[in-house]
C-alpha cells in the first residue's frame, strides 16, 4: 500500500483523484522520455486549466518540491526526466487549440497540443506551422518551447523561437504573467526570447500564441545520390554559397539507407554513399529557376543520379523515410543513441570523417542522418544495451564527437537542449561567468532553481537545490511527500 | 584616469561659451551634457570604464553613432557617455557558413560594404546607416521595412559578446546558425537600449543578396479603403513583395515623391526573371490605380524621416496593432485635428505598425492631446495595441513615460535589471518602468 503524504492529498483536492497518480507501478511510465536517462517521479499530476497550474505551483512551492514538466517525452536530452524526483507536471491534457487568427496569421494553443495537429489545423486555412521536429506527430507544443525544438524545414524558417509571439507563463511562486504577447515586436526585455529554451526552469508556459506562415504555392523535392557523405556535403556548401536557401537540406548516410530499405523499400540505391534531400519553396516560376540552378550545381559535385518528387505523395514518402529513419536503425542494432552537434556548414565533411575516426577507435558503428544545410549532425550510435560495458563506452563516443563539435566552432547541441545529456560538457563552451549568468537569470524566474533542478548547469556548478536533494536521498525516496 | 580612454567635458579657457555648446552638441542627451566622455578602443577597456563608473558611483550612457538616442525617457544622471564608435570592424567572416562577426562600434553602411564583395547583406535596417553602428541597432531591436521577408533583427544574432556592469566579459550565443546550447540570452540583450550590459562584438546569421531590386509606386486611390483592400492583397499573394508601406500625403511631399492622397510603395526583389513574373502578379491587384517605378532610396528616405537633422519633425510616435487592426488605428489617428501642425504617417501592415510625424509648433496643451488621443486606442481597441514616443521636445518628455503602457512583464524585467545591473550604472531611467 501506498501511504499518501499530505502532499498528495493535497494536490488530489486540487484535481481530483483521477489526476494525481502516486503508485510505483502507474509512475512506470514516466520514468522515461526519448533520452538514455531515467527516473521516477514522486507522483505524476494532469492538470487542465491555468488555475489548477497555479495551485500546482503554490503547493510545490509551499512543500518545498522540485516541479518537471512534462509534454508527450519525447526529448532527446531528459528534459523530462525527475532526476531529483518531486512533481511532475504532464501537460496532455491542455490540448485546445484555443484559436486560429487567419487575418493575423497566429494561433493560441495550451501547451499540451501536438505540434503537427497545429499544422494541419493551420492548413486548412492556406496556414502552416514551420518548425516540424521529427517527431512533430507526438511531440507537444509546450515541449517544444521548452527545448527551442528545430526541425528540417528551420533552414529557411528558423527554430521554434521565431514562431512564439507570446506566452502566459506560471512561475515558481504560482505568480502568472504574459511573456511578449500577440504582436510581433513587444517592448521591455525580450523576456519570452529567453523563456524559450529555457528547458523548464523558468516556469510552466500555459498559453502560447504562434506565428503561422502562408503555406507556398509551389514545393519542390529533390533527391540526390552520391557515392559518399562528402560529395553531398560539398553541394550543400555549393547551394548556399551561391545565394539559394532552400526550405531544407538533409543527408542521409549509407548505413541507414541500408536500414531504411530492410524495413521498407523506397526504391533508395542500396550500393548509394549517401542521399542528399534538397526541398525548395515558393511561388510558381521562382522555384522552377532554383530548381534549374539546383541540378546544375548537383550535376557540377558529381551527383550519381537525380531525382525530382513532382507529385506530393512522392514528397510525402520522401520526407516519411527521412523522418523514420531514426525507427529504421532499430534493423541493424538492438539500441542507438542518437547525439546532436553543430558545426560551421563548412566544417561538416571534417567532423564527419572525424565520427568516423572516433567509431573505428572505439570500434562502434555510427550512422549519420542530418540536418545538413544548417550543420546540424546527429551520428546514431548503434549499440547493445545488453552487453557489458557497451552504455558507458558510447557515452565516451558521444563526449568526443561533442568535443571534436566545439573544437571545430560548432556547439553541444542544434536542437535537443542540454537537459541531463550534456550537461557536463557546458563549460567546453562557456566559461564560468557566462554560466553563472545564464544562472543570475533562472535567479529572476526561479530563485529557489526548484524548477526542472539537476539539468543544464554541469554538477560542479552548485545549485540552490542540490543541497536540500542530498538531504532529501538521505532521508529516502518519497519521504518528504 | 586613462588619459587614453577618458576626456574630461568642461570649457576651454578661451572658449567661448556658444563655442563650447558647438563643440559638445553631439554629446548632448536630452538636453544633459555628460561630464567625461569614454572612448573604449577595445573590449578590455569597455569594462575598465565599467569598472570606473562602478567604484565611483557614476552613470554609463553606452553610444553607438548616436543616431537614436533621443529614444528613451530622461536619463536619470548622464556621468560618461560611452562613445563606442572606435571599436569597429570585421572580426570574421565565413562567407560559404554565411556568418560573420564584428565589433559593435561598425557602421551599417561599412558592414554592408564588406559583405557585398560575396553577394551578401546583413538584413537589418536603420537610419542613417553611415553613423549608425550594430552595437546601437540591436540595442534599440526594432525591425525596419523588411519584416515580410527577413523577420526582427533578433531573429539575426546568433550570440554577442557583452560586457556586465560589474565589467565581466561574457558570451552568449555562439558562432552557428543552429544553437539551443544554455538559455538563449542573446534575445534578451537586444531590444534592451544598453540597460544590461554594453555589446562590445555581434555574430549574425547573413542572407544571400537578392540580384536585382524594384521600387514600385501604387497611387491614385480616391479613399483609404481601397488603399487597403489592395494592400491586403497583396500581401495575401505568398512571398510577392520583400517590403509594403502606405504613405500619406505629407510623407509624399517631405520625400518629394510628387503625387497625391495616399500612396502604396512596394519592393520586389529576385532574379530579372522573378522580378518580371512579381511585376505583372502585382499589375493584377493595382486595378484601375495607378502604378511606376520610382528610386529604390525611398526606402532609406523613410527611415531617416524622423531622425535627421534636417527637415525633422518635433515629434513621432510609433504604433504597433495587430495587422487586422490597421484600418480601426487609420481612422483614430486621422482624427487627430492639428490647426498650424502638419502630420505624417508610414503604416507598415505587414508587421502592423505606424510611424507618425508632426512638424510644426507643440506646445504642452496639444501634446498632451495628442498622447491622450493615441493612449485612447489602447483602451478602445484591445490589449495587443501600443505604442511608444520615439522623438519629441525634451520639456514635454519630462512630463510623460514615453513608452506608454508597462508590459505586463515589468516585475520580473525590473528583477532581471536589478540582478545584472544592482547598482544601476547603465542607461538608469531611460527604459520602461524607469530601468
């Protein structure tokens, strides 16, 4: 039996019985999210109005609790994850899209609304919603803020903090305020900037307006073969050296070719180097003069064949194998970790062969699948959970290729935050005054750093909370709820 | 004292006094005269003039090409004024990464020259570019006419080097297109007019330079409701212009642009071939009204209106509504009933903004008419409606908060200010709720 503290209780008065889940076997779920860490909750909450946020927020606060929130858990770094334990808030059952403003090009949606129902909501009005994460079909709106989620299409369009306008956010002490708002240049600080990305340590964003863009009359879908990475990688610095940006630039390497074509035969050449995928956007004519410029400049690298997805079925599979190929990889290892780093677009043939170099050292298979025009790199280590060893020694895989990354300009992560993953590996890229700045401002939003704790900042960094969670481990999982 | 860096303000002893006045009128913020000017030539000595002003309690007012700085309300002490337009050039540039990164104190024009010889552009806009440096436009933050196409300059820094009050150098931000590595405080730095901390370097994304370039003139509209109707359009036509603005007729005539009643300047840019297939696209929705091509300067002409010297107004006032807004915004303002003053306006729909001018006599009475008169429409149209007084006689700005309504946000903004900056060394008064 589980003794329930008052604690419980008294988050059960707020939302009723049905929404405050406490018992290990139920908590079993949100052990988890897409990343390699795992923890439990001391109990799990499914609020669905801001007020009831609000009470959360108090009580945590009145209790002395760490709060995680929680979208679909899907992220990649453990964002998600209770590392301390405490509260966790799950955000799925606030998902309304509130309101589509067509003649203002915006939505109000609650956090919990996945990001591509957005889209295909805002589709119906000629409307789109840009950044569209891989796992744009599961992943929350509300998570996607607090990750500054990318996407293959933010090459042109940019992350998910050129898309929110405004937010309502609740903070730390249950306080509510509005972060920016529904116009598209607000004054003061730019306090919802700096909310985004945030990784749930500022607060809970309960409503959020976003832009929406016109979707474009014309969308064009290039496939190019090469008979190696570099190759692909040299017409990527190509197109955009030469003033185009298209919509997306992404390649795919030959080990998940391999893999994608086991789990379904998409017609890719098996014996190809890589796959580069090249979308264009815009109005009729305009795109058909990138298009011509386009192949010249895949026929001038050297590309092996060329093809062009007129129709949108076509597109459609295209971009289903690109977005799968992450489940594909599932063909040629029982477990893969997936890192994400950025380097300058001129650097991607460097780090790549350096990957590689780092596979064969430690003699692991790495498959590479990314966002290519923006240098964005997510090598797939493929593994064996069940051998001895193995977790660790991708692990070590995982901090060279971040630090081969930095060493070459780029960063620790384009898309996935920093979360548990990397946290350790921040001050290979700010020193510790720009860390403890970035800590001043968390100060402002959270001054007890109960919001989302353990994450971000590497261990050596002391945090308010770290302390009371030692306390906490002494006295035993759940004794304080 | 760093001879080097600091300059003593004060009257030469055969100087005279109007002489004096001459010679330091470029230093002059609103109406205060700062007792040391700092000239910083590198990032080290931005922060020993932080920690200068820190220890001796003094005041920092950072400066760009001091093309702005009437924006803002009264500072609450001027002690040194910041002059960083020393520190100025390239640090980097990749042309095939399409980054690059400079010091703060580089011009506008000078960026945009060394970037031309790879047939790129930095897509931020200013007035008068040859003084205005990037340290003071992303301060300031504010988009220009390019928002359809290029977005807010904050969507353009990809990190700065910034120095604290308390002269720490940090970083933020980083060197990539793609970067959700720590909190993204870059955004909060820009839009802050130097209340945080002093840009001393900037890294932006950069854009390939359209090839070709055309100004096309919509005129001859009988009333403003079929101004907007084709305005509404065109915008509806995906990604046809890169810029729309509809001008008044005193705006026509300050610019000389020699037409009548209201008037819709479009910018299309492209290939010859795009350039052609956009024109005809947009022949389409001009109807019966008339339509040429005029001078690409326009654009900078707009710009400038309201900051240079010459021919500048008393006053402006900038508007933000919501697009939807624009037409419920016309009629408030034209409604505002000037004897012996003239009133101008740019209204951008695109973003939802309208600049408005006034030239002429402002006494005390009709200021605060006219601010009433705009304040008004905040409370009669809806919450997502503001605006802001950009320029206007220091006498009156004493009497008014030129920033208008606080954000709603203004307790943690304030928190924020008194975390990074306790001692209020940078730009003290001038920002929103007296940051």
């Amino acid at each position: 039996m589980n003794r329930k503290s008052k604690f419980i209780r008294r988050l059960e008065r707020v939302l009723g019985e049905d929404y405050v889940i406490s018992h290990p076997d139920e908590l079993f779920v949100y052990e988890y999210d897409g990343s390699i860490d795992r923890a439990f909750p001391s109990v799990v909450v499914f609020p669905n109005s801001v007020e009831q946020i609000v009470d959360l927020m108090r009580l945590a606060n009145q209790y002395e609790v760490p709060v995680v929130t929680r979208g679909s858990g899907t992220g990649l770094s453990g964002g998600a994850i209770a590392s301390s334990g405490g509260l966790q808030i799950a955000l799925t059952r606030m998902n309304a899209i509130l309101s589509i403003d067509i003649a203002n090009k915006s939505a109000i949606v609650e956090p919990g609304v996945i990001n591509l129902k957005l889209d295909e909501a805002a589709r119906k009005h000629q409307l789109r919603y840009a950044p569209d994460p891989s796992s744009q079909s599961a992943c929350t709106l509300g998570g996607n803020i607090a990750e500054n989620a990318g996407g293959p299409h933010c090459l042109a369009y940019g992350t998910t903090t050129n898309h929110v306008l405004g937010m309502e956010v609740v903070l730390e002490n249950g306080s509510k305020t509005w972060l920016g708002g529904r116009l598209r240049e607000s004054k003061g600080y730019d306090l919802r900037g700096a909310f985004v990305g945030s990784e749930g340590t500022f607060g809970v964003a309960t409503k959020i307006i976003l832009r929406l863009l016109q979707s474009p009359p014309v969308t064009k879908t290039y496939l190019g073969v090469f008979s190696c990475v570099a190759l692909a990688c040299e017409a990527v610095s190509l197109i955009i050296s030469e003033g185009l940006i298209p919509a997306a630039m992404e390649i795919v390497d030959s080990l998940t070719i391999n893999a994608i074509q086991k789990t379904n035969d998409v017609g890719l050449p098996k014996d190809a180097g890589s796959v580069l995928l090249i979308e264009l956007e815009g109005r009729i004519g305009e795109v058909e003069e990138q298009g011509e410029k386009v192949e010249e400049l895949l026929k001038l690298v050297g590309v092996l064949e060329y093809r062009l997805a007129s129709e949108k079925l076509e597109r459609e599979v295209l971009w289903k194998t690109r977005k799968g190929a992450l489940g594909a990889l599932g063909n040629l290892a029982p477990n893969y970790y997936l890192v994400d780093g950025v380097v300058p677009r001129t650097r991607l043939v460097e780090i790549l062969e350096k990957v590689n170099l780092i596979g064969e050292e430690h003699g692991i298979k790495i498959a590479n699948v990314f966002h290519a025009g923006d240098g964005n790199i997510h090598p797939c280590i493929l593994f064996d959970e069940r051998k001895s060893g193995e977790l660790e020694r991708v692990i070590q895989v995982g901090g060279e290729i971040l630090e081969a990354c930095v060493a070459l300009g780029g960063t620790l992560s384009g898309e996935h935050g920093i979360g548990l993953e990397k946290k350790a590996y921040m001050p290979l890229v700010f020193s510790p005054r720009d860390l403890e700045l970035m800590l001043q401002v968390r100060k402002v939003f959270a001054p007890a750093g109960r919001l989302n704790p353990g994450k971000i900042f590497p261990d050596a960094i002391a945090y308010d909370y770290r302390q009371q969670r030692e306390a906490v481990r002494n006295a035993g999982p759940g004794s304080y709820l | 004292m760093d001879n080097s860096i600091f300059e003593i303000i004060k009257k030469n002893p055969n100087e005279s006094h109007s002489a004096f006045l001459e010679r330091t009128s470029n230093l002059n913020v609103d109406g205060m005269l700062p007792s040391i000017l700092a000239r910083p030539r590198t990032v080290d000595q931005i922060a020993e003039v932080l920690n200068f002003a820190s220890e001796n309690c003094l005041s920092v007012l950072p400066s760009g090409g001091g093309t702005k700085r009437s924006l803002g309300n009264i500072p609450n002490a001027v002690d040194i004024l910041m002059d960083l337009s020393c520190l100025h050039g390239l640090v980097t540039h990749e042309p095939s990464d399409l980054t690059a990164t400079f010091l703060a104190g580089t011009s506008l024009t000078d960026v945009q020259s060394i970037l031309s010889g790879s047939n790129q552009f930095l897509p931020l806009e200013s007035p008068i570019p040859s003084r205005a440096t990037l340290g003071g436009i992303l301060s300031v933050g504010m988009s220009g006419s390019n928002y359809l196409r290029y977005g807010l300059p904050r969507d353009w820094v990809l990190g700065v080097k910034v120095v604290n009050a308390d002269s720490s150098i940090i970083k933020v931000g980083g060197q990539v297109v793609k970067n959700v590595t720590g909190y993204d405080l870059t955004k909060m730095y820009v839009g802050s007019l130097g209340t945080l901390g002093v840009i001393a370097e900037c890294t932006f994304k950069l854009a390939p330079k359209p090839k070709e370039r055309m100004t096309r003139l919509i005129y001859g509209f009988d009333n403003i409701d079929s101004a907007i109707q084709v305005m509404d359009n065109i915008l509806e036509d995906y990604g046809l212009v890169r810029g729309l603005v509809l001008i008044d007729q005193e705006v026509e005539s300050r610019l000389d642009i020699g037409v009548e009643g209201y008037a819709i300047l479009v910018l299309i840019d492209g290939t010859k071939r795009t350039i052609r297939a956009n024109c005809e696209s947009l022949n389409a929705f001009v109807g019966h009204h008339k339509v040429k091509t005029v001078g690409d300067h326009y654009w900078q002409q707009m710009l400038n209106l309201g900051w240079i010297e010459n021919g500048r107004p008393v006053m402006n006032i900038l508007l933000r509504f919501l697009p939807s807004q624009l037409k419920d915004v016309l009629d408030m303002v034209n409604g505002i009933q000037l004897q012996e003053m003239k009133k101008g306006l740019i209204a951008d729909p695109g973003i939802g903004k309208i600049r408005l001018f006034f030239w002429g006599e402002l006494g005390a009475k009709r200021f605060h008419k006219i601010i009433s008169t705009i304040a008004q429409i905040s409370s009669t149209a809806e919450p997502s409606y503001e605006y802001l007084i950009e320029h206007c006689p220091v006498i009156l700005k004493k009497t008014v908060d030129i920033w208008g309504q606080e954000p709603d946000a203004l307790e943690l903004m304030m928190d924020i200010k008194n975390e990074l900056d306790p001692k209020k060394v940078l730009n003290p008064g001038r920002f929103v709720g007296g940051i």
